[in-house]
C-alpha cells in the first residue's frame, strides 16, 4: 500500500488529503508545490476544497499564488481578503503582478488598497493602472535598472553590486537599460558584455542599439515581437522615448496562454469566468446566449430545407443523403477557417497575400471535393440504385465544398477588417453558410434534374 502512495504525485496526495480533511497533511503537501502548482491545484478544485486550500496556504505565498491563477479563481480569492491584507501579501510581488491582481478587485477596494500602501508603491502602480490589460503598458514592469551611457563598466559593476545587496537584482534582467540625463532611453547594455567586456570602457561603447515598445502597442503585437527576435526583455518608452519601463518574457508567455485560452473558449462560445467549477448560474448564462445564436442558425437552415419539401417527399433518398453534403462543407471550412484565424493572428496573412492563400485552400478543394465527391457518388448509385441521385450529390459536394473554401478565407479576412475576432463568431457564420448552401445545392439540383 505504501508503494502505491509513492507511486503518485504530490498533487494528487493532496487532493486525497483535501478531500479526507486532513488539513495537517494538506499543509504538509503544499509545503512541498511551487505556487504555480498550487495555482494549478486551485482552479481544479470546487468552491469548498478550494477555501480549504487557500486558508491553509503560509501568508508569504498567497501573494505568489495569486499572481498565478486564473482571474476568475482569483476574483472569488480576493472577496475574501482585506485591503490591508492584500497590500501586505503582495509586497514582494512585481509591480506588473499586483497591477493585475488590483484590477480584479471590486471598484470598491480600489481606493482602500491604494490608500493603504507608501507613496512609492502607489506612484508605481498609478502608472501602470492607467493602461488597460491588453497593451503593453498593462503589461511593463517599472522595476528596472537605468544606467548613463557615460559611465564606465566597472562603475556599473558596482552599482549592480550595490543594488543586490540592498534590494536584490529584479528577476528576468537580462539587460541594463542604458538612458541619458533626462532619462531618455538609448539602448540596452547585456549583463553578458558587462562581465565579458573591458572595465575601463563606457556603457555607450559597448551598449545594443535595441527598439523600444510603445505602451499603447497591443499585447498580441508584443508576444509576436518577442517570438520573431527571441526576446528576453523589452524597453516600454512614451512618445517622447523616455523610459517607462521593461516587459519580460513570463509576462509574454501569459499573453500567449490567455490569447490560445480564450480562443478556444470563444470558438465554444464560453466567457473568460465559465471554468470547471464555476456556478451554475454563472456557467449558465454564459452558454445561453451562445446557443441561442446557434439556435437562429439552424432555424435558417431548417427554413431552406422546408422549401424544398415536396422533393424531399417524393424523393426519400434526399431526406438520407443531405446531411452528408452540408457536414463534409462544414469540416473542409473549418480546416480552412482555422488555419486562416492563426495566420491572421500571427500576421502570416494581410491584404498582400490573401488571393494566394485562397488560390491554395481553393485548390484543395477541387482536389479533395472532387475525390469524395466520387466516393460518395458510387456509394449513393448503389445504395438507391439511382445513377442521376450519385452524380447530383457528388456536384453538390464539389459545389460546397469550393464555396466552403472561399467562405473559411474571406470571413475571418472580412471580420478582422472591421475589428471583430474571427475565433468568436467565425464558426458560427461559416457552418450557417455550409449547412445553407448544402442542403441548397443538393436539394436544388435534385429538383432540376431528378423530379422534374
């Protein structure tokens, strides 16, 4: 039985302890988790399990914790603590950390946590609480370490000295960010070359000349940056290049996290607070207005299947086949759809290119429109015995799937154009168009040519 128990995880022997109320062992395994652990733990958990959790946790990791879990865990965390509470467990957190976890607070308790730290703290976040979450000033960090051009680097080698001594050096500082007198920035000085180069030189000999980001830049244009030049950390300066401060790379991460999240929960028609645990109610109402939308739809398609009535009853085979030649349009325009989305979002696709991208997924579908097309022809002579209704739905499918290409190409194009994101409601308008033109086509054709 013991070897069974150390076969498993720490997190799993907390869960087992967490669901015995044994809250002397759960403290004993927390202990043992790094806080993105436990941040992982906690968005697992119901409502009760995750108090349990959280009042178990030492105060000098709360702070951590919240840094790292999703904001809806965290808005229910935050109800439970106070301002001066809060102020005290966030102390040692990044500036940019404790702008996002005061975001989450009611309006309320903006001001009491405000008011209840020193005025550098607060002068700090001020700036950072003036930019919204999705831009690169939401996301900068102000702790960063300036030096002048004209010092020489074994001055700097001191100061850095210096610094961790008194306050420590802050994390992910990969580069000194180099500024004049009037703290304008001018380029990046790599701890690499402070230690490698030659201490009687200057910063300005030695500095990179690196480009600065502009705090209104959006976050998805960000993380972009730094996955084309394999950035670490980045300068934020205002529009007069004066040095506001530095973004690094974790903080690029949970943009890239968040945006791949909520473009899954966006395709499903979920809000950023429908998680596994959430409220019925909550998760409810949320889903409801999805599935209305949804439900518009197939009241469309229902609509031009209802025109076409009279065939469908002299023709039984209609009513069997049709559902084939709308699905197969539907899965070749969500191929389509989703490679058109991630193009757009990592700017592989503009204006400039999109005729080639659509000459390509076009001639995907004539190559594989017209091998199922084929295939589903044979299958349906012969099952019904009827020659005409083979080639009928083989066109239809062809025809569909050709139009389900241009749809997956030219909807997130268009939608992109007039500022709507393509992952939340392109789905649901491309399965509109294939259901349509499908049953359309298929029943249109079999009209033409079969029952008249």
């Amino acid at each position: 039985m013991e070897a069974d128990n150390n076969d498993i995880s720490t997190i799993d022997k907390l869960r087992l302890a967490v669901q015995s109320e044994d809250r002397q062992l759960a403290h004993s395994y927390l202990n043992e988790l790094h806080p993105s652990e436990i941040a992982l733990l906690l968005e697992s958990l119901p409502g009760k399990e995750l108090d349990m959790v959280w009042n178990l946790l030492d105060p000098d990791m709360e702070g951590e914790v919240l840094s790292e879990v999703q904001d809806s865990v965290r808005a229910r965390l935050l109800e439970q603590i106070h301002p001066h509470e809060l102020v005290a467990i966030t102390r040692d957190l990044d500036s940019d950390d404790i702008a996002d976890i005061i975001q989450d607070l009611p309006e309320d308790m903006h001001d009491s946590v405000l008011l209840a730290m020193d005025v550098q703290n607060r002068q700090r976040l001020a700036s950072l609480l003036s930019y919204p979450e999705d831009v690169a000033g939401g996301l900068m960090n102000v702790d960063v370490i300036p030096v002048r051009a004209d010092a020489n680097l074994a001055t700097v080698s001191r100061y850095l000295r210096f610094l961790a001594r008194r306050d420590g050096i802050p994390e992910q500082t990969d580069n000194l960010m180099v500024v004049d007198r009037d703290n304008k920035y001018l380029g990046l000085l790599p701890l690499t070359t402070l230690v490698t180069s030659d201490p009687e030189q200057t910063v300005g000999e030695v500095m990179v000349q690196e480009a600065a980001i502009h705090p209104d830049l959006p976050a998805s244009e960000v993380a972009n940056m730094f996955e084309r030049r394999d950035l670490v950390s980045a300068a934020v300066v205002d529009d007069d290049n004066v040095l506001l401060g530095r973004i690094t790379v974790d903080d690029v991460v949970d943009v890239i996290q968040e945006k791949a999240e909520s473009t899954v929960r966006s395709m499903a028609g979920l809000g950023t607070n429908d998680n596994v645990f959430s409220p019925i109610l909550v998760s409810s109402r949320y889903r409801a207005v999805w599935l209305g939308i949804n439900l518009l739809t197939a009241f469309l398609a229902s609509w031009v299947i209802g025109r076409f009535e009279e065939s469908i009853q002299q023709l039984v085979a209609l009513a069997v086949l049709m559902p084939i030649v709308a699905s197969m349009g539907g899965i070749a325009g969500s191929q389509t759809l989703t490679i058109a989305v991630r193009g757009i979002a990592l700017g592989h696709i503009t204006s400039f290119n999109a005729r080639v991208f659509l000459n390509k997924e076009l001639g995907i579908a004539v190559i594989n429109g017209s091998l199922w097309a084929l295939v589903v022809a044979i299958v349906a002579m012969f099952w019904f015995d009827n020659r005409g209704l083979g080639i009928v739905i083989g066109l239809a499918m062809i025809i569909n799937l050709l139009m389900a290409a241009i749809a997956g190409v030219l909807i997130p194009l268009i939608m992109n154009r007039v500022g709507i994101d393509p992952a939340v409601a392109g789905s649901v308008v491309l399965t509109t168009l294939t259901d349509v033109i499908g049953f359309m086509t298929f029943l249109g054709l079999a009209t033409l040519y079969l029952l008249n």
